[in-house]
C-alpha cells in the first residue's frame, strides 16, 4: 500500500516538472533575442509569383488555348556577322531576338502602368514562343556574366521576351561568278510545335523590325541590304506553319583576288612571252623559261582551289587561271614548233649543199660567198649558212645560198629545171614574229571578253 502511494507521488511530480520545462521554452521563443525571422529561400512562392498569380494557372498551354491563333510579334538587331564560309557554305550571326504576345494570365493590377522585368529564372514558369532557327547548324543562348534573356510583363498581360543567340545557319552559294559573286543568305525563324493555327507569326514592324549595327564590316564582303520576308511552311506530317526571313546580300570585295590571283596569272603569262624575243638556237633559256610559267601557273591553281568547295560546275576564277595556263603551255608548244621547223630545215639545207656544184666554174666559193656584190649580205662564213638566224640578221641569211646559187650562171638552170629548189627554204623566224603579235593580242582580247561578262 506504501509503494503505490509513493509511485503516485513521483508521477504527479514527474507532470509537475515537464510542465515547468514546456512553460520555460514558449518563454524562451517569445524573447526578442532568440526570436528567428522567417527563411524566405524555403517560401514556395515569391511576391511577384503571388501578383502574377503562378501557380493559379496552367502555363503548358499556349494563352487563349481553344481559340483563335495567338499573335507574336518579332523584332531582330543585328550585332555582327561573324563569319562566312564558302566551303561549308555557312554564315554565323549574332542578334538580339524580341517576341511581343499578350497573356491575360500574367496581367496584374498597377497604380501607375509600370512593367515588371525579370530575369531568365521566371521564363522557366511561364508559357513562351518555341522558336528556332531553320536549317541551323549551331545555336546558343549567351550566359555571361548571367543568361542573357529578359522578360518584361506589362500590367495589361503584354509581353515583351528578348534573348541575346549567335547562330550558325545554311546558305547555299552560287559561285560561278566566284570571286565577281554577289550572294544572298537567309536566316529563318519558325515556331517548332505551333501550327498557324495555334500561332501567327509576324514581323513587328515589317522591314522596320530589323535593325542592323552601322558598324557591321566583313573583310571579304561588302554588305549590300538587309530586308524581311513572312511565308507558309508545310511539313507533310504536322501542317503549315509561320516562317519569318531575314535577308542579307553581300558582294564580294575583288580586289584581294585581283593581286592574290588575277596579277600573278597576268604577270605569268607575260613572262611566257619573253621567250619569243630569244634566240631559238638558245636552249637552255627558252626552255626553263616556258617549264617555270607553267609549273607556276600550275602552283596557282592549286592555291585557289585548296580554299575552294569542291563544285560540280567552272567557276569565274577558273575560267581566267585555265585560259592563261593554255597561253602559258602554247608558249612552250610554240617553241618546240620553231626548233622542230628548224631541224627540218637543217636537214634540207644539207641535201641541198650537196647537190649544189660548188666547185664547178668557181674559182673560189668561199670569197662569192662573202663578196656582198653577189651574195647582197655582209662578210660571214660560208659554215654558217646551215645556222638559223644569227641574230645581227635575222633570216635574211638563210637564204644566202640560194642567192649565190641564183648569182651563178652555170647553176641558173640547174635551178630553174627545180622550181622546188628555192621553195624549200622557209624562214622559220616568222613563227616567233608572229607570235610576238598574236599571243598578245588574243590575251587582251580575252580579258576584254571575260571582263565585260563578270564585273
């Protein structure tokens, strides 16, 4: 009976106590100094999420879902250009991308029509554009210091979204004018799920909407117009959508090629015409001569075409470097005709020596040979009338046998028996006087032609 009154005892002050230690603490939390305020990063909604009213609204579903297409306006500046290349037939631009659409669901109440701007976190919770780029390669939003994108609501729901993109996009060049080209690329814009019924995609302000920087220069290009366009695409399998264009047209600067490509190949082909002012008899200077412009030539085309895409069809570039590569091997080919006439010469001069009675009613055929009373030429040697062209005299020592022949009574109609025996000599020094005129004359009169065709 003891023991149960004591066990009674000690629970009621067992109570007693925890009551005392629960009374100490609401004390202690109702203290201004242990007093906590508030962890508003573990607040599930933010003020301005509240007035927006986030979550009272399901913002996976485009604004007016059911009705008509929802407008949104855009609006592009253009920062640079950056890059064009001819042999991945690509450009790549920097710009800034605007949308404009009203969303009722992110109207809030204001005194004084002010907007509200926020940051790239906000975009993640509410409905935005789906656009992209057409035909891109590369794409991506800039992120320093933070993403660049903005978002602006404006109390009556109207939504302003901008985001700073470089782009690498298609552009299918022509180059058969290369490099006297002017090409036209395009950037295009189109929403990736919204069909036009969901969506009308439209420039803000047709041509007005782009916005170029005035600084804007490329070194190869010179940047002629900007101008926008808005078409229909169809895609079998999901519809027709909005497709906005932004055109740019670029000319090629000419002048880098002219000294980097046309100069040389003009310059070669003049130096090929050295070799027609020679001696044929010279052989080791016409030869190399016409071997050096062609391997040149050779080099040059090469050069062009290693920085070139690998095209189907003849560009501008290779018309004027092929047709001097042809003046340029003419010239050799020219030589090799001139020495060939010149054997052939040689051979036939000989026959005709030893048919010529040289001794035969001559005192001396060496001194007739050189009196210039029956030859008409200055002193020479007689040996030298089988070498073609001393160059003192031209041709007109190739003939000095004949002559003697022809001065000599005894042989006069041994020659008028053979009418061919005059004919036979032909002076082979025409083929260079000719071409001292001709070659010149066709390569000014294909750069006349080519010229007025491309520039």
């Amino acid at each position: 009976m003891q023991v149960e009154t004591v066990l009674m005892l000690f629970c009621v002050w067992l109570r007693s106590q925890a009551g005392n230690l629960q009374t100490e603490q609401v004390r202690t939390t109702d203290s201004p100094i242990y007093k906590r305020s508030p962890d508003l990063t573990k607040n599930p909604m933010t003020k301005s999420e509240q007035l927006l009213r986030i979550d009272d609204h399901d913002f996976t579903m485009r604004p007016a879902f059911g009705g008509p297409p929802i407008p949104v306006g855009v609006d592009v500046q253009v920062e640079s250009i950056d890059t064009i290349s001819e042999v991945d037939m690509d450009f790549t631009m920097t710009l800034y991308l605007r949308h404009y659409w009203k969303d009722e669901r992110l109207s809030f109440p204001s005194n004084n029509n002010q907007s509200m701007t926020f940051d790239s976190r906000l975009v993640k919770k509410i409905w935005v554009p789906d656009m992209f780029f057409v035909h891109s390669k590369r794409s991506f939003i800039h992120d320093t210091t933070t993403d660049n994108v903005m978002l602006r609501v404006y109390p009556d729901g109207n939504v302003l979204y901008s985001l700073r993109v470089t782009v690498t996009a298609m552009c299918n060049m022509d180059l058969s004018r290369f490099p006297l080209d002017t090409q036209t690329c395009s950037l295009e814009i189109e929403s990736y799920a919204y069909t036009d019924d969901d969506l009308m995609l439209y420039w803000k302000k047709g041509n007005e909407s782009l916005n170029t920087d005035d600084r804007i220069s490329l070194s190869q290009f010179l940047i002629q117009k900007f101008h926008t366009t808005t078409k229909l695409a169809f895609y079998s399998s999901t519809g027709w959508y909005n497709r906005l264009y932004i055109h740019f047209t670029l000319r090629r600067h000419i002048f880098f090629f002219l000294l980097q490509t046309y100069f040389p190949a003009t310059l070669m082909v003049m130096l090929s015409w050295v070799s027609f002012w020679i001696d044929r008899r010279a052989v080791p200077a016409r030869v190399p001569l016409g071997i050096t412009t062609v391997l040149t030539m050779s080099t040059i085309i090469t050069g062009v075409n290693a920085s070139m895409p690998r095209v189907s069809y003849i560009k501008a570039v290779d018309i004027y470097l092929w047709v001097s590569f042809v003046f340029v091997f003419l010239s050799v080919i020219e030589y090799a005709a001139v020495n060939y006439l010149s054997t052939v010469q040689e051979r036939k001069e000989r026959k005709l020596r030893e048919r010529l009675p040289c001794t035969c009613g001559i005192g001396n055929p060496d001194e007739m040979m050189i009196d210039p009373q029956i030859t008409g030429y200055g002193s020479m040697d007689v040996n030298t009338t089988g070498n073609y062209g001393m160059p003192e005299n031209g041709g007109r020592q190739e003939r000095i046998l004949a002559q003697v022949a022809l001065n000599d009574p005894q042989i006069t109609g041994q020659v008028k028996a053979s009418r061919g025996y005059v004919n036979i000599w032909i002076d082979t020094h025409a083929i260079d006087k000719y071409s001292r005129v001709v070659f010149p004359g066709a390569y000014i009169l294909f750069n006349i032609i080519y010229w007025s065709i491309y520039s």
